[in-house]
C-alpha cells in the first residue's frame, strides 16, 4: 500500500517533515521523506511483520545508517516508531513516522 504522511524526531523540536511516499507490506517497508531541503530515504525488512530494521540515508541508504522500528496499525493507518543511529557521526535518537490511510489530510483541516 503506497502512502504519505509525516516524520518526528525527538531531537527537542516541534519540528516534523513530510513523507512523499512511503509502502508499507508485512515484510518490507520503504518510506521518502524530505528533512530541512534533503531527501531521505529507508529501507527496511522484518521476519514477523512488527519489528523491521534496516538502513537509511540522504538520498540513499548508507551502511553505517542503521535502524529499527516497530510497525502499529489500525483502521488501516501505520504507526511506525524506532530509533536510528549514525555511527560516522555518532548521532542517535528517537523517531516515528505518522503514514494515515487518508494521507493526512484530516489533521491538514483541523489546522
């Protein structure tokens, strides 16, 4: 299923980003987002369906990007919430991404 929707970090923001596409299936996950002017972009796969972990990148996935998420549904919406880190950099933190069956554009009225 293709979707979009939005990207937080816990970085000590308000900040969010939005995701340009994201396909979600039991096994794989693949999502494009822009952060700050730059494309980002993961992939990532799972033996269960819940816990995926992969590797991510701007605008490609790099190696020492690393990742692992949760994936939550319901009604159709994906929630999918983990933590990443970058071993060049050594930057790490918490982020989730909001991917509505609607494409968000629920919470784009009530703004």
């Amino acid at each position: 299923m293709k979707l979009n929707g939005k990207v937080f970090t816990r970085e000590g923001t308000d900040e969010d980003f939005d995701v340009k596409e994201a396909i979600v299936t039991a096994r794989r996950i693949s999502v494009d987002w822009e952060e700050r002017g730059k494309l980002g972009h993961l992939e990532a796969e799972s033996a269960d369906g819940i816990s995926f972990r992969g590797h991510y990148g701007y605008p490609v996935p790099r190696r020492d990007y690393f990742f692992r998420m949760r994936l939550f549904r319901a009604k159709g919406e994906f929630l999918l919430l983990g933590t990443y880190s970058e071993r060049d950099t050594g930057s790490e933190g918490m982020w989730f991404f909001q991917l509505p069956h609607d494409g968000g554009k629920k919470n784009a009225k009530r703004k």
